[in-house]
C-alpha cells in the first residue's frame, strides 16, 4: 500500500497517514497523524487490547496524563491496562503502533506486564536508538517510509527467545477471535491447564488476567458500534452483554462515562477520525500450536 504525503496542502487541518495493518512479515500495525492547523492535540484514551506505541517527530513532544501522572515525552510505551489517559501537543506529527501483546515480549524486552499501570519512556527500553527513530521519522517524506523505518527499528529488537508461552498465545487469540465472548474455563480446558494456572501466567505474561482479557476485548467492539453510530441496545445484544445497563457499567469501568457521554462529549472531531483510520484493533496472528 502506497501513502501519500499530504505536507503541502495547506488546507488539511489534520492528516491522518493511510492505516498500515498487520500483514505477513510486519510486526505491528500502524497510522500517522499530523496537526497541520495548529490548533493542538487533546485527546482522551483508554485501555486497548494491544500495546501501543507513539513516536512524535515533529519536535514538540506530548504530555501524557494518566494514572501515572503527568509527565513530558517524546516517544513513549502504553500496556493494554494502562488506564484513561489525555495525551496532548502543539502542533504533532506522530507515528502510532499497535502490538499484540503476545508480540510486544519479543519486541519491546519486557512482557506487557511489566509496563504496570504506567506509560513508560521508549528511551528507557531502546536507549539512544528511540532519537535515532525520532530522527528518522522527520525526516521521511511520506507515511509509507515512516511505517517502514518503524517497522525496521521493531525488527531489530525481536527476540524469538523472549516469547510468551504458547497457551497463553492460543488464549489471548481465542478471546481476540471470539469478540471476548468466550469462556474462561473452555479456554483452560482447551490448553490443558487449570483455570489458576491460566489466570497466573496470563496476568504474568499480557498485564490482564484472562477476564479482564475478554471483558476489555468485548468493550472494544462495542465502542466500535457506538462510534459508528450504533444504538447502546443494538450494540450491547450483539456484543453478548446481558443489557444495556450491563455495558453501561463496562463502560464506566474502561472510561468512566456513559455510552451517551462517550459519543457525544468525550470523542472530539479528530478522535472519531483517529478511530475510523484504525478500523478495527484486532492485532492477532494465526493461531499457534500448543506444545
């Protein structure tokens, strides 16, 4: 897929580069955005199912409030439970991965895990090597080359041996493929292991325990819905939850408003925009064996 440079148009406000998804041989997958108006990022996000990186190469950096505080960064790590956050800029020019994280072990050094509840520093996982792709980044001319260079430096880190153990790959993958809806002692009983064993090694190895897996992977696809203008009893049917008030209290466990709140208040032009480029969050591969 080719992306286009969209620099030297004046009147673009905000330039959201062409999703790149995973495909075979790439590790994550990928959109860019860019303020060209100057009217400044905020946005509010919440937990995903997927590790999320962000590389800002515009040179004005973000700050990041989250549970973890507010703190000043240019490029920056995200487990899937790393809670709300409000990211915000002047003027930004950012690349933005999605892993799996049953990838993210192999490619960042630490398990998702043991990212906690923080958003961490990418210079303190890849040292010197994240203002060399900083550097990269701006000096690219399209989308296209960014993903690409971003692609690069994540295959450099990969690792085979740091991998999380294959039950818990074929797990995570039947929740993700199962929309959440699944249950969690099928999932132990298809590994061959027991639910306590299952639940320890997931929240050792994703950050979540197998429930909160499939409660978090369901809540995604819901907001789906919402965003696409679905009704909150047509969505909660179709997603599995008992009914609406059920998802209501999903929702006000991920992002602390109701679905009402969340479409009409809480996701601003350029969120809606960032979130129809994404599609769907699923960053799946296909299903391992179990050894």
């Amino acid at each position: 897929m080719q992306a286009s440079s969209l620099d030297s148009d004046p009147g673009v406000e905000w330039e959201i580069g062409p999703p790149s998804g995973v495909v075979p041989g790439r590790r994550a997958a990928m959109i860019g955005f860019r303020d060209h108006s100057a009217s400044g990022l905020d946005l509010r996000v919440a937990d995903i199912p997927a590790v999320t990186v962000v590389v800002e190469f515009g040179g004005s950096g973000l700050t990041v409030e989250g549970p973890g505080g507010r703190r000043e960064l240019t490029a920056f790590v995200a487990g899937c439970a790393s809670g709300i956050m409000r990211i915000s800029g002047a003027r930004p020019a950012c690349v933005e991965a999605r892993l799996s994280p049953v990838q993210a072990y192999s490619l960042l050094g630490v398990a998702p895990a043991e990212l906690g509840g923080a958003v961490v520093d990418l210079t303190d996982l890849w040292g010197p090597r994240a203002a060399l792709l900083r550097e990269r980044l701006a000096a690219a001319a399209t989308w296209e080359q960014r993903f690409a260079l971003t692609e690069d430096f994540l295959a450099g880190r990969a690792d085979p041996a740091r991998a999380v153990d294959p039950e818990v790959a074929v797990g995570w993958h039947r929740i993700v493929t199962g929309r959440g809806q699944v249950r969690i002692g099928e999932l132990a009983e298809a590994c061959g292991w027991s639910r306590k064993r299952l639940w320890a090694r997931f929240d050792a190895q994703i950050g979540l325990t197998p429930k909160r897996a499939a409660m978090l992977v369901r809540f995604r696809h819901a907001v789906d819905g919402l965003v696409a203008g679905g009704s909150a009893a047509d969505i909660a049917a179709s997603c599995g939850y008992t009914d609406q008030s059920h998802l209501g209290r999903d929702m006000s466990s991920f992002v602390g408003v109701t679905p009402a709140t969340l479409t009409r208040k809480v996701l601003n032009p350029f969120s809606r925009r960032r979130h129809q480029a994404w599609g769907t969050f699923v960053l799946d591969r296909p299903e391992p064996a179990v050894r």
